[in-house]
C-alpha cells in the first residue's frame, strides 16, 4: 500500500552563510510540519556566476558537509541540487516541485553586491513562494498583509496559510490597503478582507495611498514588532529597490512572496 503522505520541500541556497545557527533556526521555523525534506542548490551556480561568485565566496566543499553533519545532527532530510545544466531554467523547473523557496540570512552587504538580475531573473520566475529574511534565527511576532487589489495578494496569502496557518492564526495581524478604485475591486477587497478575519484571530486594517509604496511600507514596519510581510507581485518593485529591502531589513522585517 503506498504511503499518501505529503511532504514539504523546503528549497534553499547553501550559499548564503551556512552555520549551526541557521539550521537548527530551519528546523525551528518548521517544526510544525511533520513531514518535511530540505534541498539545497548553489545560487552561484545559476545568478550571473562571474558576479554572485565574488559576493559569495565559498569552498562549495566544506558547505556541503556542514549541512550534510548539521542536518544528521538535528535530525532533517537534506540533499543538493546538482543539474548536469546550471541554468536559470533548470532552478526554475525544479522549483515547481517545491513547497518554499527559503533564502536566509541574506545579509544586508550581500545584497549591494548581487546583480541586477536576480530579481528579475532569478526571483520573479520562481515556481513556488519565496520567504527573504536578514534574520539567523528567522521569526516573526506581526503579519503585515499588502492587499493593493491585484489576486496574487490572495495567492500570497493562501500559500503563506498552507504552510504556516496552524501556527500563526493567533499571530497579530494588520492588513495594509490600498483602497480600491472601481467596484470589481471593491468586492474583491471585501471578501478579501473577509478571509483575512476568517483565518486569524486579531486583524486591524490600515488604508495606503499606493502612490509611494516602498516608503509606505518601510514607515509602516517601523511600527510593528519583528514583522514578516505578505506581499504578491508588488513584492517585486520593493525588492528591485536594494535601499528598501534593507531599510525592512534593518527594521526586522522578512518578506513573504508569491507571483500568482
């Protein structure tokens, strides 16, 4: 009899300054899941290598025994994503069949020195949800949900709930909103709004203009505690801008996204 289990597959960079910290932080942010596998890929490999290898400067080596002795250590399925073709495409496709791209810690001199292109080319065309943090361990205490009318929020936030709503629907949870402009949006914004109660014990809304809202969304992260951001395609024009990621950064934030 085959065994219907689901398991979560958690994709992540090995890059990204592997320590005992971030696994063991790993293993925390997902405890709830039962079933889970982790796989790692060497974003150097597919971001402009002439450029990310020089940001990211590892002995690929030592990288891949440290995770493997880590991951034996506290008791987590890893393996690495090894193409015979280190392109674009290729990561894109595997993707797919992930639950959760996860790129933690992205430290704030990392970002000044990766291309151009990796939003562009590398997180928008990703086949799953991305969750960004600064943050060894990453945690989050406040939601801050962007609805700016378009359905990716929706999807943003469906997906965000598939993997973490038994452990954050009693979190604190504040929805930014850009106010609709025509009446489609205006019932979309109700039953959008309508979901967010439905999912979480303690929703307020706060309305936005949308004219600026990068600095919107920086001012408004100061004010919350250790918050995570769920975002849908917007997410992309804030994470072009390498001065406002790090300004959410800096202010504790990490950033959950989904292109729909």
């Amino acid at each position: 009899m085959k065994n219907n289990k689901v398991i979560k597959e958690i994709f992540f960079p090995a890059d990204l300054e592997p320590s005992h910290e971030s696994m063991s932080g790993y293993a925390d942010l997902f405890s709830h899941l039962n079933s889970k596998t982790f796989s790692a890929f060497f974003m150097r490999d597919f971001v402009e290598p002439g450029i990310t290898q020089s940001a990211l400067p590892i002995d690929r080596t030592w990288v891949v025994k440290k995770l493997e002795d880590e991951a034996r250590l506290l008791k987590l399925n890893i393996d690495f994503f090894t193409p015979g073709s280190y392109t674009v495409k290729a990561l894109i496709h595997r993707s797919r069949f992930a639950d959760l791209v996860l790129i933690n810690p992205l430290p704030l001199d990392v970002i000044d020195q990766l291309p151009e292109s990796f939003i562009t080319n590398f997180i928008e065309p990703l086949a799953c949800p991305v969750l960004l943090s600064s943050k060894v361990p990453l945690s989050y205490d406040e939601v801050l949900i962007v609805f700016d009318g378009d359905s990716s929020s929706l999807t943003a936030l469906k997906t965000f709930l598939h993997l973490f709503g038994g452990v954050a629907s009693d979190k604190t949870v504040t929805v930014l909103m850009v106010n609709a402009s025509d009446k489609p949006e205006v019932f979309l914004e109700h039953y959008f709004i309508r979901f967010v109660k439905n999912s979480f014990s303690n929703v307020g809304i706060v309305p936005m203009n949308g004219i600026n809202m990068n600095h919107e969304l920086v001012k408004l992260a100061a004010y919350a505690k250790n918050p995570l951001l769920i975002m849908g395609k917007s997410a992309i024009t804030l994470l072009r801008s390498n001065q406002t990621t790090k300004a959410l950064f800096s202010k504790e934030a990490s950033i959950f996204y989904s292109n729909g």
